[in-house]
C-alpha cells in the first residue's frame, strides 16, 4: 500500500506532510522519522529504559503511525484511499499504546503550589 505524493500534490498539503517530499522520502529520511517516533512514544509513556518488548511494541507503534501518516497524506492530496485500512491502522495502533501505557511507570507529579511556597519561605528565612 505504498503512497507517494509528487511535488505538484503537495501544494497547499499540511506541515506534517512536507517530510514526505520526493527529497526526503528516501529509506534513510523514513528511518529516522521512524526513531524520533518511537523516542516521542516513549518519552509520553515515561519508559525511560524500554525493555526489548516494549521497543518492538514501540517500533510496531511507530510502523502503524507512519503508514498511517502516508494515508493522510494521500488524502490531502486528493488521492484515493481505502478508509478501512485507515481505520484499522489507527484502532491497531490505539491498542499497542493501550498495551505500552498499562506497563508504563507512573509519572512523577511535579511539585505543588504548597511545596515551591513553603520551598520560597526556607530559603528567605536561611537569608535571613
């Protein structure tokens, strides 16, 4: 299901879609897309340190948001596109996340409003 978008489909096309230019839609540009993807899924699931499941769950992840990326991009460009493979890649990709989230720490909360005032006050006293 390759879809390749030519210089003239890409006029007026969407930001996202501009990586995919004939210049940078070559295996090494697709490549490196596909690990700022994982390293965003798993910088937003606070896996840290993946285990080799969660990085081919990961790399699956990012495979299917590609893919799903090139869909979208056919469809800007006004080419036609079959929407259940669109619909499957993204109910497909839901439940990988679903999967990687269950397994992911928890996040650390930041500090509160309490903790930076009482935080202010010890340092304005030890000023003192």
């Amino acid at each position: 299901m390759e879809v390749s978008i030519t210089r003239a489909d890409q006029r007026g096309s969407a930001p996202e879609l501009l990586w995919q230019s004939r210049r940078r839609n070559t295996p090494l540009a697709r490549h490196r897309r596909h690990l700022r993807i994982m390293r965003e899924l798993a910088r937003d699931l606070n896996l840290a340190r993946p285990t080799e499941a969660e990085r081919m769950l990961l790399s699956q992840a990012a495979a299917l948001a590609l893919q799903s990326e090139r869909l979208r991009a056919a469809i800007v460009a006004g080419t036609t596109v079959d929407h259940e493979s669109l619909v499957k890649l993204a109910s497909e990709q839901r439940r990988i996340l679903t999967v990687l989230a269950k397994h992911a720490p928890p996040k650390r909360a930041g500090p509160t409003l309490g903790d930076l005032l009482r935080e202010g006050q010890d340092d304005r006293q030890s000023a003192e």
